[in-house]
C-alpha cells in the first residue's frame, strides 16, 4: 500500500527523439547535448563526478518496449533528465530522473545511478510486466514491490558511475561497463547492460471462489468501456484528493467473471505486496457495494481509507468503485498551503511507480490509496435462511431449526445459532439444530453460517420467531 507524494511519480512522457537514419540505423536515439546543462560540481549525494563534462556521453544501452521499437538511450539522455531532476521546480511537468547513491554490499563501494522506474517512465512503459536484461530476467512487480512495500523499501538502481568515477572509469568499470542494475541489499542484479526489453504486460489475474478465471492486460482494461469520474476528498490533516480518475467499474469485472448482482459474493483487490483492501481486518466488499455503491455508515469510515473521517456526502452519487489506470490531477493542496497544481497536459497513465492500476472507492484519502493491484479475489459467500418445523409451542417443546439458505461448495461447515439475542447461542457442524424452549415468552431467532471455504454469511434473524406458551 502506497501513500501518494506530491509528485505522484507521474510525469508526462517528454521524450526527446530522434530517429536514426544516417547508415540505416533504424532505431530511435534518445540524446541530450554532448555537454549535459546539470551543475558542473554537483554535491556529493549526487554521487557522479564533479566535472560532466568528462561523461562518455555517448555510451548507451539499447531498450525495447510494447511498440519494439529499439531505443538507443545515451548517457548524455540520461544526465539532461538527471540535471532536470537536481534544478528543476518540485511540481514541474518534466520532473527529471532521481539519483541515488547507495553502497553496493559485495563491494563496499558507493554506487551512484538513476531511479530504474524513472527510466520505465521515460521510455513511455507505464505497464511493464517481465523485463529482460540482456541474459538475465526480471519480474517488475517484483522490482515494484522491492521499491515501494514499506517492508523492504530496497532502491533499485541502474548504476552510472561509482566512487565519484563515471562507471565504466571506476574500479569496477571492467566487469560493470557503463550501466549496472544494482539492488540496495540484494548487490549487483545485471552488470553491463547491453539491452533492456519489456517482454510482456503487467496483469491483473481474477479469482473466484480460488479458481483462476482470466488476466486482464492493459488493452483489456483500456479498450474496454472505461468510465471517468471526478474524485474530491478534503483531509485536514493530510494532502486532499482532487482528481478525475479513469478505469473500469469493479462491477464490469465481476460481470466478466460471472457475478452478477443475483450472486452473493465478496471481493478484495490484492497488491503486487499482499496487502489487500479493503484491509484485511475489515469487511470486504459486498455485491451490493459493488452494484449500488457504499452505505454512508460509520461502520465504513476505516474501512476505505486510513483517517477515520466521515465519507463525503455525495458517495452514492454516481461514483462506483473502480480500477483506474489513468488520472487528471485538478489541483491539490496541504494544509500548510502548499499546492500540486492542475496538470495542464491533460491525464497521465498511473504508471510503474504505484503499479499500473489503482483501487479507487469514493471518500478515500490520497494516503488510503492501494496501488499495485495485481490479483483480484471474488468468492461466493453463503446466504443464511432458516425455518422451524413449529413456531407456536408449549413450554418444554423440542423445536427443530433447519438451515434452508444457499451455500455454493458443498455442505454447511458450521452454524451459528442465536436464540433471543445473546442469551443463548449454539453452534452446530450441520445444517440443522433442535432446541427445547424450557421457559414461555417470545423468541427472536439468528443464524450465520459458514462454508467449506471458512467464509461466513450475514446473520439471518426472525424477530420473534418462536412463541412460547
């Protein structure tokens, strides 16, 4: 689960672009000047050289993504987006590549590189799923998930240069090239990159009842009707949320795997990092949550975001639950007056930073937000319903309850009955119970029942249900 920042990590896509044609290239070559415009003696959290002008500017990789197209990205590329991020205004359209510099653990060395999710950002690759270096292949939602779960937070970089030294220079230069992807406690991943490919697309795999039923790709999720809706949530006590979002009603995808409003269901939505929302220790959401939208109840408040305030008024007003995978920021602010302005480009793919598609249910706050959905779980809940063979009794009287409710894997693993509130209880592993009334009076009835799968039904009651004499 991921706090959003002020900089949100999305930026529009300003690649400059050339195409080669002198020789019959037949590639694209990403270049900046040969004489970077960065400061020329940056501090040493930059971790490059104090003098750019010694950068071997024209060192690249090749890297290929959905289009495979072949990209050409020169150091010299990297270093502009580089002096853009260490200059440029924090709320800047093109906020530039973020340096790191980290201790490479096998060698003690400090390793100085770029943000390898800015560089997805840059190659206009906002949906990544498996990712070849060279030889070697990585998993992005792994790589997601080592960057942003709060568990582990390790920086993936790829390396620049090293001790102050560009990388190829620096002690480590002979078996690391140019560029390395280094791991802040995992060590050297992939040393001197030659080629970097996006094999395939991130995806969202739907579950019901545990069974696999399909994966939706981002041509899945953006071809489909997509629906937008504007967002706004005022937290005093955090950033607020003014944005309109774009994505697929959480409803369609259920229609898609069958359920619809007739069924009786749950759904959780499961980042790339196992946290679910809603969160695992509340409710998940129902089909009528799915179909008809939250209740404005209390009982909902910590459910859907982190800061227990009321959900705003309008929540039932046309704003369903949806995954989103694309946003128009419309202007935000904190409490101190510090503002996010509205993006003048127009909306922006989520893309890699949170994982390509967000959860987005009204009333929740920017730091409730749960990015990184790569697993969608809907499973059949039990329909509690019973009847007595008798209900106008003499006091001493047996009465048998049976269970006449629907449950969709096989027999009743448990029943939970309640006689007259919580005076009596009884819990029975079939799907019936008898009961002696030993005492004249009126008798309100209740019964939860739970499948093979351990999910339990809302409780049934009949007020008044037995009359005792």
């Amino acid at each position: 689960m991921n706090n959003l920042e002020t900089k949100d990590g999305i930026i529009g896509i300003l690649i400059i672009a050339l195409i080669g044609l002198g020789g019959g290239l037949g590639f694209i070559i990403l270049t900046g000047s040969q004489t970077p415009t960065g400061p020329t003696t940056p501090t040493y959290s930059s971790g490059l050289p104090d003098d750019w002008s010694t950068a071997l500017n024209s060192s690249y990789f090749m890297f290929s993504n959905q289009t495979h197209s072949d990209i050409m990205v020169n150091l010299s590329f990297i270093l502009e987006k580089v002096a853009i991020g260490l200059n440029a205004e924090k709320y800047y359209e093109d906020p530039g590549m973020g340096l790191k510099t980290i201790v490479e653990p096998n060698t003690g060395i400090p390793v100085t590189g770029i943000h390898l999710l800015d560089l997805l950002y840059y190659m206009n690759t906002p949906f990544p799923g498996q990712l070849s270096f060279d030889l070697y292949s990585a998993d992005a939602k792994e790589i997601v998930n080592k960057i942003e779960n709060k568990d582990i937070e390790e920086d993936v970089i790829i390396a620049i240069a090293a001790n102050k030294q560009w990388l190829a220079e620096s002690p480590l230069g002979e078996s690391w090239g140019n560029f390395s992807l280094v791991g802040e406690d995992t060590g050297v991943q992939v040393i001197n990159i030659k080629e970097m490919a996006v094999e395939d697309y991130w995806e969202v795999d739907v579950y019901v009842d545990g069974q696999f039923k399909f994966s939706m790709d981002p041509s899945n999720i953006s071809s489909a009707p997509s629906t937008t809706y504007d967002y706004g949530y005022q937290d005093n006590d955090d950033w607020n949320f003014n944005r309109s979002v774009t994505g697929l009603n959480l409803s369609t995808i259920c229609k898609w795997a069958g359920m619809d409003e007739s069924k009786n269901f749950e759904v959780r939505a499961i980042a790339v990092d196992g946290f679910s929302t809603p969160f695992p220790w509340k409710p998940a959401l129902s089909t009528s949550d799915v179909y008809n939208g939250l209740e404005q109840s209390s009982s909902n408040w910590g459910r859907v975001n982190t800061t227990w305030v009321k959900l705003p008024a309008d929540i039932n007003d046309g704003k369903p639950i949806i995954i989103s995978y694309k946003q128009q920021l419309l202007g935000e602010q904190n409490p101190s007056g510090v503002q996010n302005p509205k993006w003048v480009n127009g909306p922006q793919t989520w893309g890699v930073k949170y994982g390509p598609y967000q959860l987005i249910i009204p009333g929740m706050t920017r730091s409730g937000l749960v990015g990184m959905i790569t697993q969608i779980n809907i499973d059949t809940v039990p329909i509690a319903d019973f009847e007595a063979n008798q209900t106008s009794i003499s006091t001493g009287d047996w009465v048998r309850f049976d269970f006449n409710g629907t449950i969709h894997n096989g027999p009743v693993n448990q029943t939970f009955w309640t006689f007259n509130s919580s005076d009596i209880n009884v819990t029975a592993t079939n799907n019936y119970v008898e009961w002696q009334f030993t005492s004249p009076g009126n008798y309100t009835i209740s019964l939860e029942v739970q499948d093979q799968d351990g999910s339990w039904s809302k409780p049934k009651t009949r007020e008044e249900y037995i009359k005792v004499v």
